[in-house]
C-alpha cells in the first residue's frame, strides 16, 4: 500500500501545484480576449492658416484680420516689398489694429500684413493692405493691394 499511498501523495501534490496556475491561466485568458480599440491621435499640432486683412474703413488708419490663430503679429513696411524681422506689433490676441499716430510726412504710405500664430506655429503672411495719407491733411486712404 505504500506504492499506492506515494503516488496519490505525489497526484495531490501535482494538483494543488497546478490549482493556482489553472486559476491564474483562466483570469489572464479572459481579460486577454477584452480589447479596447482605441483611435491614433496626432500630437503633432499644425500652423494656422493664413489670416486675410481687410481695412476697417476706406477712410482710417485701421485694419482687420479673419481670427486663424492664438496670437499675432504686426509688420509694417515703406514699400511693400520690404518687410522688417521684428513685429511692429508682436502677440497680440486682437484681431485689429489701429495705426495711430500715422508715421509723419505728407502723402506717406506704409503697407502692412499680419502673420498668425499658434502651438503649430507661424502662418504664411496675410494678403497686404496700403494706408496712405493724402496730402498734409489728417485724411487717409486705406485699400487691400493685389
């Protein structure tokens, strides 16, 4: 009976080894089978498009913009073709800006774009609007160049 007593000895020593990790084996294969699906989100954020200036009336100082950023920036330019590295008007969150005082002198003209910002970065320049002053009068002309 020895024979026979060892080996139910070593069948229930198998078994209660072998319990626990049928138990563990059942829980981990079921939360195994429960997926979550979940959508790729990108991080990466982009550069906001371009804001299109407008003048505010034909007969001012000031200029508007479409909101497409965070913040903005301001340049100012003599010519048109020539535009400063630094803002005349740097992060503001206004969408319009008003050029007063005008810069001196009679018939002067200045040429101005905004560029928009956000946490993908900077825009491409806006479309550019010309305000000029007619003559030594407090009279001034604004108009979207082409």
């Amino acid at each position: 009976m020895t024979g026979r007593r060892t080996t139910l000895v070593v069948v229930g020593l198998v078994l209660a080894f072998l319990a626990p990790m049928s138990t563990a084996y059942a829980l981990w294969s079921r939360t195994a089978s429960a997926t979550v699906n979940v959508g790729v989100v990108s991080s990466t954020p982009t550069a906001p498009s371009a804001p299109e200036l407008s003048c505010v009336s034909v007969s001012g100082t000031s200029i508007s913009w479409t909101a497409t950023g965070t913040t903005y920036n301001v340049y100012e330019s003599a010519d048109g073709t020539m535009w400063p590295p630094a803002a005349l008007v740097q992060g503001t969150s206004a969408t319009t800006y008003n050029r007063n005082p005008f810069p001196a002198g009679n018939n002067a003209t200045r040429y101005y774009r905004v560029v928009a910002i956000n946490s993908g970065g900077p825009s491409t320049p806006s479309n550019v609007v010309r305000i000029s002053r007619n003559g030594a009068s407090a009279n001034y002309t604004c108009a979207v160049t082409p």
